[in-house]
C-alpha cells in the first residue's frame, strides 16, 4: 500500500474536523480471525458534534485487477460492528490502468438482501493538466499517476513540486512528499536535465529547503544520540550496583525496568541506590 497516501489524504478531511487514525495493529488485535488488512481506516468528528462521526475506509489498488470487492464489503461490515456505526464510507483509488468491479449485489430472483459500492477513483482516467492549478493538494501530488502525453512528463512533474511548493507550507511535509512526486513521476536523466534547466529558481528552493531538513535531522540526530548514550550509560551503572550491592539476581530481576526507564528516572533510581537497604526501596 502506498503508505504517503494516507498522509496526503488526511489534508482534505483535517479542514473539516478532528481525524483518528485507526491502527492495523489495534483492529487486527480487535476482529481477530475476521481482521482484514487494507490501508488505515479514518474516523471522523466534527469538532462542534453537530453531525455523527463518519469512518472512511481507504483501499488503494496499484492494479485494479487484485481489487477484491468482497474483501472491501467483509472489511467495512466488520468496522461497523466493531464501530457501532453504520456511517462508513469506502473509497478505493486504482492508480494503472484495468477493469474493476463496482457494485456487489447478494440476493435471489426476486429481492436483493445487500447492495454495495464504493468511491471509485481511478487516477489513470483523469486528465492532468485539469489539475495544474488546482488548489487541491493531493490532486497536485498525483498528478504523476494521471493521464498525459509522453512529451508533457516534465512539465507535469514541474506542476507537481510547483503545488508541493505553494500549498503546503509545512517544510518537514514538503521533503517528505517530494519523495512521493519523485517515485511516480520516474523522470530518466534526460528529462531530469530538461526540469533543471526550465525549472532551475524552483529546483532552488525545494533544494534549499532540503539542506536546511536534513542539517535539524543531522543535529536531531546528534542529540537522540547522546541522550541515548547517558541512557545506557546510567543503565549499566545501576545494575553493576545492584549487582555488588543486592547480587546477581537483584540485577537480572530488574534489568528491562531499568533498560526501558528514562534518563531522569534513572538518576533517580541511581541516586536511591547508596542508602537502599532492600531492591524494593530504590524501585518504589
């Protein structure tokens, strides 16, 4: 699954309230044997309650032809159940090209018992210079996935870092989505050459944007290090001492609280541990 999709889709629905990320891991632990993976469903709320929260539930299909149907409707009856809600809204999205099924309707001769569809949107079927000025964000970050002209591919690319650059002002977002453009967009080194020379005051900016992300990751970086590094550090300290103090057991009792705990707790902990008369007393 094309996990910046659920990034860049979670644009459109935040403007109009508060999203909630329903994790795999939480419903696969909650439906048990009926659990079905596909992308993270949304819940949304209205920040006001003046409308029932609604669950949308994204699939996104690279080829329509592994697109099951049945496996949407079992997957939105299950959230539903598991939701009590009967506001869900299914929306698949098929990037190439191909045939794929629409409705589902189980019934007899006479009557039908359900009827099921879905939002289809199939990317490969929309014209992108339609979108080159749109104000919609993720319709600019895709417009890779449209339908163009062979000789158009750079000039598309371009309207795409072009709406990455104006519509989202998050400069952390912008690098990360810019990986989402380059992917799909799958320029060769010709055509790379021909963006930077009709593009270069762009090109520009998104590279500078670039060095200073990466310059705060490096320092970030540097600083997770050695908060992790004291971590450690006063780790193995705590449980020599308690090893010399309490013997070998005291140490091994409480070895992955003391590796989990953080760095304030443990100065805490280590502090405690010169007057401790018993395990218990430096822990509690």
């Amino acid at each position: 699954m094309l996990r910046c999709w659920w990034r860049c889709r979670s644009h459109l629905i935040q403007r109009i309230g508060y999203t909630l990320p329903l994790r795999e891991e939480q419903l696969k632990e909650r439906l048990g044997e009926r659990f079905r993976e596909l992308d993270v469903p949304l819940l949304l709320e209205w920040p006001d309650g003046r409308r029932q929260a609604l669950l949308f539930v994204f699939e996104e299909e690279t080829e329509p032809g592994r697109f099951s149907i049945h496996r949407l409707a079992h997957y939105c009856l299950d959230l539903s159940e598991l939701y009590q809600t009967e506001r869900v809204v299914p929306v698949v999205i098929f990037l190439h090209p191909g045939g794929f099924r629409e409705t589902l309707s189980l019934g007899s001769d006479t009557r039908a018992y359900l009827q099921f569809s879905y939002l289809a949107c199939a990317l490969f079927g929309l014209q992108a210079r339609d979108y080159f000025d749109s104000p919609n964000l993720v319709a600019r970050l895709n417009l890779p996935n449209m339908q163009y002209a062979p000789e158009e591919k750079v000039e598309v690319y371009a309207q795409a870092v072009r709406g990455l650059r104006t519509l989202e002002p998050d400069r952390e977002r912008q690098i990360k989505y810019l990986d989402f453009v380059d992917i799909y967009a799958a320029l060769d080194e010709n055509e790379r050459q021909r963006y930077q020379q009709h593009y270069a005051e762009e090109i520009e900016t998104m590279s500078a944007f670039a060095d200073r992300f990466i310059e705060q990751g490096l320092q970030q970086g540097v600083q997770q290090g050695l908060q992790q590094g004291l971590q450690q550090g006063e780790a193995r300290t705590i449980l020599r001492l308690l090893d010399q103090k309490f013997g070998p057991e005291a140490a091994q009792a409480h070895r992955a609280l003391i590796e989990a705990a953080e760095l304030e707790q443990l100065e805490t902990w280590l502090d405690r541990i010169l007057t401790a008369e018993t395990p218990e007393t430096i822990f509690h």
